[in-house]
C-alpha cells in the first residue's frame, strides 16, 4: 500500500473516531512532534542573496520563463 492510501485511510479513521481520549492522545503526540522539529540548519537569506534573487525572478518574468496558474494545475493532473 503506497503512502497517499495509508494518509486517505488514516483520515478517514480520524474522522470517524468518536474516542475523545484516543483522539486527544493522538491529537497531542502530533503536536508535540512538529514542535520538536528542528529547524536549525535553516539559514536565512542575506539582503544581497534576496536581491539578487528577486531580480533572477524579475528577469525570469520579463524573459517568459514561468508557468501559469494553469500549467501548474495541468501538470498537477499527471501525479
């Protein structure tokens, strides 16, 4: 069974759980564990590095070198 079966059933399973208590236990080992994440390795951009990066996207704009709203919902079709 493939991941995106295992997360369907799973949220089908929550949603019809009536168990307060089991729901709350799941509920907070969820919580718990994003907020365990760790983000350290994360590095914010530098101004320099959000310039030129906006200024990339600026010329990727100009130059046509984008998808629309569209193509990317074309494209979404196909996964």
């Amino acid at each position: 069974m493939d991941i995106q079966t295992r997360k369907l059933n799973l949220i089908t399973y929550l949603a019809q759980l009536q168990d307060e208590s089991l729901f709350e236990k799941i509920e907070e080992y969820i919580l718990s564990k994003m907020e365990k994440e760790d983000h350290s390795d994360f590095v914010p951009f530098t101004m320099e590095e959000l310039i030129s990066r906006i200024e990339k996207s600026e010329d990727d704009f100009k130059n046509g070198r984008f998808k629309t709203q569209e193509d990317l919902e074309n494209l979404s079709t196909n996964w």
